[in-house]
C-alpha cells in the first residue's frame, strides 16, 4: 500500500513540513517519489518514520538520526552497531527520565511550601521568626510528612535534586 504525505502526517501525529525537513536533511532516504515527484510512502516507511519519531522524541540528534537510517539501510552488517546506538540512547533517556523525576519531586516540595501557606494566610510560617528568609530546618519538616505518608521514593529523589544540565 501507497500513502500520501498527508496521510503519513495524520497517522503520525507529525506536520507535513516536518516530513518535508526530514527528507531536505536526508533521513528519509528510503522514501520514493512517484512519476510527478510526489513522496509515496509504504509501511515500511512508516516504519522507519516511527523509529525517527521515537528517537526525536528520545532527544536524538537528527545527525546521529541519519547516521541510523543510513546504518540501517547498510543492513545485518550494522545490526551490533544500532543496537549499541539505541542502548546508548536508552541509558540517557533513562537518566533524563531520572532527572525529570528529582525535579519533580522538588516541584512537589514548592506546592507544600505554597500550599501550607495559603491555608495558614501568610508565608511567613515557613521564615525564620522575625525576617523573610525561610527556615534552613523547613526540608526537614517537609520530609518528615514524607516519611509519615510513606512516600520514600519521593523522599529520596527530593534529597537527590541537582542542577543535571551542568553534570559533571
């Protein structure tokens, strides 16, 4: 079966200039165009779009995209080489995914901040008495109703919040 560039928008949720940048920046090399010059996509093709989708998605860069596409165009003499390449996406996928879940676990810690304030009326139950800087032992408190909810894992990724863009 044939589908339109249209048609492979809609199906996959991608607008029809990002079909159209993929192909200027070469990962859609197995894509063939018909007697006007229009692109014809197969299954296959859609495939292969949702494998660049996912790594799209995954963060990839479309250099190291096309350095796929075209291993996998190679065929079974680069099958050890794409797979390590999407192992190693996978493992910063994953500490991405880590990051984003300590982030958030202090997110969650600002909404408790916020939220016990509105129902007190003031911010200042969180100030060390007599100034506006808030109490260094309100961490504590925080993980203490942590730990009496018996949301461990939320205890341990709000103790483990770090600036992951300048990792070392």
């Amino acid at each position: 079966m044939s589908y339109s560039i249209g048609q492979v928008s809609k199906k996959l949720g991608v607008t029809i200039d990002t079909i159209r940048y993929y192909d200027k920046s070469g990962i859609l090399p197995f894509v063939k165009r018909n007697d006007i010059g229009r692109r014809e996509f197969t299954d296959n093709d859609i495939h292969l779009m949702r494998t660049i989708i996912c790594l799209k998605n995954a963060g990839v860069s479309v250099a190291d995209i096309s350095k796929f596409i075209d291993l996998r165009l190679l065929g079974d003499s680069t099958l050890e080489t794409r797979y390590q390449l999407l192992k190693d996406h996978e493992v910063d996928l994953q500490r991405q995914i880590n990051d984003l879940e300590d982030t958030m676990s202090y997110l969650k810690f600002k909404e408790w901040y916020y939220k016990t304030a509105v129902d007190a009326g003031t911010e200042e139950i969180h100030f060390v008495p007599g100034t506006n800087e808030v109490d260094p032992k309100l961490d504590r408190s925080y993980a203490a109703e942590l730990k009496k909810q018996n949301k461990l894992e939320a205890l341990d990724r709000f103790e483990n919040v770090k600036d992951y863009r300048n990792r070392q």
